[in-house]
C-alpha cells in the first residue's frame, strides 16, 4: 500500500553515468515510486550522476581518499546517510566496496544491482563491460540483471529479484549491454518498491515477498 505521509528515504551511490539513479528519479517523480532521493554519495566528482543530481536539487556528496583520507572515508559515509535519515541505501554503479561499519549499521537496508545473473559473472573485477564480455565468451543463451542486499563480499548478498535477457549469437558487449540496461531500470524501481511497501522480509540467504505466495 502507498504512504504518501511517509515515503522511502533512499540514498543513491553512484560513481558514473548514473542511468540507474536517473530511471529511479523518473520513477519518484512520475509517481510509479513512492519514495524520497534524500542525498547521492559518489566517488567522482566529475560524475555525470553528480551532475544530474545538481541539476535537480538533489544534495551531491563528493567523498573520496583524496578529499577525506582512506581511514575517513566510512565516517564521511554515515555522517551523510545519517544527516539524510536514510532508511535505504541503493548502489547505482558505485565503483568502491561498501566498508563493514556501514554494513553493519545498514544490514539488509542496502541493495546493489548487478548487469548478470549472479550468482553467476559476479565478483571482483566483474564489472561493466567485463561482466558482458564474460557472458559473450562463455555461450550462454541468457543473461540479465539481479538486485541484491550488499553484503561484505562483492556480488554474494541475498538475491531480492532477477530478470532474464536472452543473448543473442550476433551480440557485441556494447548491444547486450544496452538490452540489459533497459531492464536494469525496470526491476531496480520494482525491488526499491518491495522496499518502500515493506514487503520484504529475510530468512537466512532468502529474500522472501510477503503476499507474493499463499503461505507468506
Ligand atoms: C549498471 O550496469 C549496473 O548494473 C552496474 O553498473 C552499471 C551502472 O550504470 N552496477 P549507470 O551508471 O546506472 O548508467
């Protein structure tokens, strides 16, 4: 059900393009998404996704080892996602590994979203066009796109939804890719709104829908 009196308060991490961060934007502000973009963090100041976020009033955080030093950088995080009472913190193409004070203060309140179907052409340095590339080699049919809680492992958290995108024998990296990306924006506004309507409930590694089967 919608609250409106009451909506999600996200913070979005992104380090690049930021398409993701856009399409959940457009979600917010088309009303498919009950929720608030309290604050972006991002790594880069010369992100496009800051950029974006500037244009339409969205406090932009730049923290990074150069402006904060390494050991602050977690620091800098919480004092941010604190300020912004966020209660959901959603990755967007954030280049860095999530510190464990993070995860812990967030457990389970963290999602990232992943160009594959994990828990196959993840982990470290899959990334990208690597990711693509990889799936090309191999000869599977199909790919897609996973939402999953971030864990302290790159790639391993609990999977909360996945969507499947064929493969074609003609693929470049670049074509599988954009075909992935357009449903990347699709399924991260349906995993944030699981969220949003307080849907999800944890049990072990499973990311359980409450009120998608009789029993739940
Ligand atoms: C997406 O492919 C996402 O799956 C991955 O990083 C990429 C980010 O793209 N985690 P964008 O910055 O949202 O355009």
């Amino acid at each position: 059900m919608e609250n409106n009196l009451n909506p999600l308060r996200i913070a979005v991490f992104a380090s690049g393009t930021g398409t993701n961060f856009q399409a959940i934007f457009h979600a917010i502000k088309e009303k498919r998404l009950d929720a608030v973009i309290a604050g972006i963090i991002t790594n880069n100041p010369g992100s496009a996704a800051k950029v974006f976020a500037e244009e339409n009033g969205i406090e932009a955080a730049v923290i990074n080892k150069k402006l904060h030093g390494e050991d602050n950088i977690e620091n800098a995080i919480i004092e941010c996602l604190e300020k912004w009472e966020t209660e959901l913190v959603v990755l967007a193409g954030y280049m860095k590994k999530i510190g464990d004070p993070i995860i812990e203060k967030y457990k389970n309140r963290i999602l990232n979203i992943h160009p594959a179907l994990l828990p196959s052409f993840g982990g470290k340095g899959m990334y990208g066009m690597h990711v693509h590339e990889a799936v090309l080699e191999s000869g599977v049919k199909f790919s897609g796109v996973t939402v999953h809680i971030v864990d302290n492992e790159y790639d391993s958290g609990s999977i909360v939804m996945q969507e499947v995108v064929p493969v074609f024998d003609t693929d470049t990296p670049e074509e599988l890719q954009k075909r992935i990306l357009k449903e990347e924006y699709i399924i991260y506004t349906e995993a944030i709104k699981l969220f949003a309507d307080d849907r999800i409930k944890i049990n072990g590694r499973k990311v359980i829908v409450k009120g998608e089967n009789a029993e739940n």
